[in-house]
C-alpha cells in the first residue's frame, strides 16, 4: 500500500501512460486494421470519415472548453495554438477544413455531412463525453485526456500508406488532413506530457492522469466498436443512420 | 410548407409519437431478441444486467436535474414521485434496489457492479448523455425524452415470461424488478403525454418532442448496440471492460 501510494517519478509516470496506449490505443482496434489493410467497401470507408467528423468538428469546442479554464496567458497561448491547428487562420484550411475535404474526395455530400443527420448516435454520445469531461474534471486530467497524441503519429503514417495503397478512391489530396498532424501532434504532446509531469505533485493526481488518458483510450475505441457493429458485422446500422 | 409548419392536434401528436416507437423502441433490437427467447448465456445476460445497471443507478439523477428545473410545487411532486419509484421510501426497495436484487440473482457481486468497474464506456455516454439532456435541453424536450415509457410495458411482460421459460437461472424473485414498473409506467406517461400535448403550442415545439423521444430511443438502441457488439458477435469487449 505505501508502494501503491508512492509519487512516482516523472519517467515513470510516463512509461505507465505508454503502457496504456500499448494496450488501449484505438490503432489495435480490428476495424482500423480492416481500413488500413483496404479491407473496407467505399461505403464503410464513407462511414468512418462521416461520424469522425463529427470528433473533428468538435474538437476546437474542447479546446476552447478547456483554453476558458487555463489560469495564465502562457497556457492559453500554448493551447490557442490548437484552436489554429484546428479552425485554420483564414488563409491555410484548418483540420476540421480538411477533414471535409476527405470526405468530399469520398463523394459525400458536403451538406449532409455536416448536418450531421446520419451520424451513430454512440459517436454523438462519445464525442459529447469528451467535451464534458474537459470541461467538468481538474485541468490537470483535461490536458492528460490530450495525450493520445502520444500514439498519434505511428497510426497516421500506417492510416495513410495503407489508405493510399488499398482504395482506388482515395488520393494523397484526399489524405492531407494527416500531414500536418503529423508535426502538430508531437508539438502539443511536448507540452502536455511536461505539464502532466510538472503538475501531478501526489500519487493521486498521478493516478488521475492516468485515468484521464485511459477514459481518452475508451471514447476513442468505443466510436470504432460503434463503426464496426453497424457497418461491418452482419446486421445493420442503428435506425436513422447513413446507409451507404 | 405550409403544411408541415401546421400545429398538429393533440391526437395527431400523439400518434406520431407511437409511430416513433413502432420504428426505433429497442424492443426491435436484435439483443433484446435474444435476451427474451432464451437464447443468451448466463454471462451475456450479466452483462446486459451490468450495464443496465448504471441506466437504472442514473435515472433518479436524471429525474432530480429535472425536477430542479421545474417551476412549479404540483409539476414537482408529479416528478418527486418517480424518485421515490427508484430510491424507495425506506420501507419498500426502490427500482435501484429492485435492479441489484437481479444482478444477486444472476450470481454478480454487487460491489463489483456499483464499482462500475466492467461498465462498457458506450453504456456511460449513452447514459450520461440522457442526464446532460433533462439539464440542457428545454423542460419540454426533457418532460419529452421521458415518453420511451409508453412503450415499456408491453417489452417487460415480453421480457419477464421470455426469460422465466428461457432462463434456468431466474426465477420470480430476480425478476421482482419489473413487476411495479408495469404500473409505475403507465401513471408516469399518464402525466407527460398530457404535459407534452398541452404544452407544445407551436409546431416547432412539438417536432422538438419528437425528436427528443427520438434521442431517447436512440440512446437506448446504442446501448443495446454496444452489449451486442461486446458480448454476441464474435469478438471481445473493449479493454477493461466485464469479461463473463
């Protein structure tokens, strides 16, 4: 118990946070080895960039949700540097920009993407979590729900090479929401990960960190699980969403 | 356009409200199927009496964000009366109680299923996204969301004599649960089809009825979904998650 109870030291703290993208991180989830692996029918591909929109879309409200609650300037500057990432500057297109520009190249319709209309409700359901959980735990666990970006970079390099080389309908122009994520990512972990080293000064706090980052894991898979339930296992989707 | 921006009649509104039900009650979902033929193993029937669990544990908090925002002393004993439905008078066990006499009876131990522990995270957001409903939506949308009811005694009979014949280990006494919902139910619709048919005085309003007994059918479907895709098709539960 005094074990259990011990701060641990930063380093370990983060092998502990490693260890729980090693066994939760949605890059071990089947259905995004059957999209990498250009397993998927356009239709199921057209399904999966359709509800993840929606986390798209939604990120910049939790960086915002999250940015309100930062007590100085230097930490709301750092996590603004998001909401750029995220909503563009007026001249370069933002994530959420580019996202719809994948789902354009996948011959959705723009409008009906955006207006949500046949997204799974369980996507709506985990996403929405999100945002409240940034705006409802310690600041401490809302920059530690962040920190998935750790695992980020390895799953968009295989997301890409395996998209590009397994579907006939999907070019590098239709990809290049990913490149930019591939720098930004490891820029906003940098920070992150000090400040949750930094900032977790009990045993406790340290356990909610990791916590944070396990909740983060279990939103992230449980929108594939919802993905592969109605569009890959034989059944079919909840009522009122996208067909393909 | 003219048309559809028409108020409906009271009846009118009530039957649309039915006919949502005949599409998207969960009654229609394929694991209540297999729940009521017999056809599940003791421990997929765990499970679904696990997960529902956190369903049951959250509807006093749901009823209680409501009723707070009720602005009258009779809306608010009309309301009051469902908390004392789910948390008992001290005497007689409320529908939480009743709930963990069924999980006892289906041999899980009840300090794991309070400790939520093996929870599916789907079954959280689902959950918590009905609690955030009641609180942020209009008290008519919320009053709404609460209308699935008109449709749960006929499941219940459904499911009580299903899973009596079906089930070795049930009996009447696991299954105690249900018995005053039968007429719990019908007092609680009793009030809020006539709260909704008097209250929404605009065609905008009542489609923000519909739709918000649309969501709450929704979010009873994507919990059903998410046991069927943990617990029925092959394939595992997400990490962390129960494991029968």
């Amino acid at each position: 118990m005094s074990d259990a109870a011990a701060l641990l030291a930063p380093e370990e703290l983060e092998a502990r946070l490693r260890a729980i993208g090693a066994e939760r991180y949605h890059s071990l989830h089947p259905f995004h080895r059957l999209l990498h692996d250009g397993k998927l029918s356009r239709g199921q591909v057209q399904a999966w960039a359709l509800n993840r929109y929606y986390y798209q879309a939604r990120i910049p409200a939790k960086d915002a949700t999250l940015l309100a609650r930062l007590p100085t300037p230097a930490l709301r500057r750092e996590w603004r540097r998001r909401l750029v990432d995220h909503d563009g500057d007026g001249g370069r297109p933002g994530g959420v920009e580019r996202w719809l520009a994948l789902t354009d190249g996948l011959g959705l319709d723009r409008g009906y993407v955006t207006s949500l209309a046949g997204l799974l409700p369980a996507t709506r359901f985990a996403v929405d979590a999100y945002v409240d959980f940034v705006r409802d735990r310690s600041v401490l666990e809302a920059v530690a729900s962040s920190l998935t970006e750790m695992f980020s970079p390895a799953i968009i390099s295989e997301r890409v090479s395996g998209m590009l080389r397994g579907y006939p309908f999907v070019d590098a122009a239709t990809l290049a929401y990913f490149t930019p994520r591939l720098t930004q990512a490891p820029q906003d972990v940098a920070f992150a990960l000090d400040y949750v080293k930094a900032e977790a000064r009990t045993r406790a706090a340290q356990e909610s960190v990791l916590a944070a980052l396990r909740f983060k894991c279990d939103l992230l898979w449980a929108q594939l699980d919802a993905l592969h339930h109605a569009y890959v296992v034989p059944g079919a989707p909840p009522p009122g969403a996208f067909r393909p």
